[in-house]
C-alpha cells in the first residue's frame, strides 16, 4: 500500500558535451516531480546530477541525495574547491535550492548503493562515466541474482549506452548471460533522428518503463 | 617486501560457447601456477572459473576461493543440484582438486569484492556475464576516486570486451570520464587473426601487463 515511487538516478558528475544529455536530465527532473515520484540520487549539485536534481526541485519535488560521510566533507561528487571559478550569485542561488534536499548520510560507497536501492522502486540510468556504468551493472545483478526485482531503465541519449547493449550481447552469444538475460536492462532509444534528442520529452518515456 | 603477488580474476560460471574463452582460462591458470603466483577467485567449480582454477591447482599452484556463507550453502557459484547429470567420478576427481583451494568464507557478495581486491595485486577479467562485468567496473572506480592502485586487465578473447572499450569511449567523448580513463583498463587483444586465439598463450601476455 505504501510502497515508495521513488526513482533512483545515475549519472555523471559532469555535465557533458552534449546539450541533448544535459536536456534529457532536465526532462527527467520535471517529469518526476510532475508525476510527484521522489529523486533519489547520489548528492551532488554540479553536472548531469545537478541539473536532474536542480529541475526535480525548481518544479516542487523532493529530492534525496544519498551521500558518504566523506564525500560530504569534501563538498559532494565531483566537487572540488577551485578559489577562481566561482561566482558567487550562482552558487548561492544552488545552494539555497540544494537546502530542500532530504540528506541521508552513508558510511561507505557500498552503502550508499544498498540505501539508493532500497529506497526506490526503480532505477534509470544517464549519461556519466565508470561509476554510473557500475552502479547500472550493479543493480542489474541485484535483479538477476534475486535481491531485487525492479526495473534498470536507461536513458539512451545519442546512443549513448550502444555498446553496453552490445556488450550484454557479447555475453548472451557467448553463453555467459541467458537469452532473457537482455532484458534486465530496458534501453529507451529516443527517435531515430538523432538532432530530436534535444527536445525529446525523455522524462515520459523513461517514466513510462519504470 | 611482502607485498602480495597474488592475482584476482573475474570471469564467467558457465563455459562459455568458444573454445578460445576455455583455453585463455587454461592459459592463464598454467601461468599464473608457473610464475608462483596466487589465484584469488569467487570459488566456483564450474565454467570458466572452474577452469582457471582447476589449471592452477592441476599445476601445483595455489588458490584462494572467496565465498559467501549463502552461496558455499548451495554448492558455489552458479551450481545448482541436479539429479541426474552428475558423473560421479568427474565429481570426485574434481572435489578431490578442490580440497586443496584455501577457503575464505565472507558475509555478503560485496565483502567477497572487497576481500578479493584486498588479497590481490591486480585483476584480470576473462569472458563472463553481469557479474564479470560489474566486478570489472568496479574495481576500476576503485582505483579511479583513489582507494587502490591496482592494474585492471581484460583478456579480450576474441574481441569480447570489444563494446566495453567502446563505452568508455563514449564516457570520453560526452565528457564523462577524463581522456586518461581509457588507460584505467587494459585491453589484451590477442592476435588479430582471431583462429589464433584458440591456442595464444594469453597467460604469458596477460601476466606481463599485472
Ligand atoms: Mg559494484
């Protein structure tokens, strides 16, 4: 009856080269917050985490940021001081916005995965580097080995994710994963048109498969 | 001066439907058994991993099996009782070899991870499904955010992790993962006329790069 729809995000702590992975994020934030599913994500406010989690709160929605005690102490994922890139308005205004995240404080990085998981009914995954494609990974064994059953959606953005696609196919073909096995992750491809993935409404069809 | 030699590998449970995935397996288990060096593996008889195994035990080198208390209950990693396709003394031969493995019984698949990255200099990665490929991953961001230095290997038998170097490659080009990533894993590809994969010697290769 009380079951969570909270959506656990991945993605990079960068905002990427691609204004189509920066546009899908935003999508994504507003379409959980319109459809009042909570963002669980892993805390940070710079990048591709920054702007799903920027537009999840812009709209109204709650946000939880899963974060290590010593992550915390540095300033977040991916964050770093730098003394001469600041501007100061910005970063207020972000802030004052990241005050409406509901903290939850972990001891370890594996903690952080088991409490994003348990925490959701799902997860999607964005563009980002060797963590996000982890953490993906990670909860596809959860599912595969029982832990869990629930959905692995990624945001195929530019066809981003392609060759892990064809990884799990390397897999299957080479008698590693079972042919049901492909269906562990659900890929949402977007139009074929590439130049539509800037405008494309990927917060509905992401949610749609969660 | 007593830093451990010892070599973790990730691989498959099941065989595998190429005869090269078997023999880099055998390869790289004469070989680490030749240059004295430990195997630290996640204990199963079967498949690639009980090939690997077996070949270091069958050369008189030493293994050290890394398994959670749920999984040593039923019988290891992807085994599971079947009635009626057992031989008993293949059985035998193989529990006898097995006798000599150094167990390490652990309370969770995550302290399996960690206690195998703890035993080991290094890692290598042989064909495997899901859990190969997380495994992989995240020793890698292991070494990435700083909590190890250890190189991470991959045994690209016949082009198998092809679609790996490809994602990463796509991290580096959407401005995920810095440009230097793509050195965090190395990719050992063999001949490029693929018929020779079935008889390189990839534990020769594989080593030189741990
Ligand atoms: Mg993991």
């Amino acid at each position: 009856m009380t079951a969570t729809t909270a959506v656990a995000v991945y993605c990079g702590s960068s905002p990427g080269k691609q204004r189509a992975y920066q546009h899908a994020a935003d999508s994504l934030g507003k379409a959980l917050a319109a459809a009042k599913r909570q963002l669980v994500y892993g805390g940070g406010s710079k990048g591709i985490m920054g702007i799903v989690s920027g537009a999840v709160l812009d709209a109204g929605g709650d946000v939880i940021g899963v974060i290590p005690h010593a992550m915390l102490a540095v300033g977040g994922e991916g964050e770093r001081v730098s003394g001469d890139d600041s501007t100061p308005v910005l970063v207020k205004s972000k802030e004052e916005r990241m005050e409406r995240v509901e903290w939850v404080i972990v001891n370890s990085m594996h903690e952080r995965k088991v409490e994003m998981a348990r925490r959701s009914s799902g997860f999607i995954g964005l563009p980002g580097g060797f963590g996000t494609f982890e953490e993906v990974l990670e909860v596809t064994t959860w599912t595969q080995i029982g832990i869990h059953s629930k959905p692995v959606v990624l945001a195929n953005v530019l066809g981003f994710f392609d060759p892990l696609r064809a990884l799990i196919q390397n897999g299957i073909e080479g008698g590693f994963i079972r042919p049901a096995g492909i269906n562990l992750i659900k890929f949402v491809d977007g139009p074929s048109d590439h130049a539509l993935h800037e405008s494309f409404d990927w917060g509905k069809v992401l949610l749609e498969e969660i």
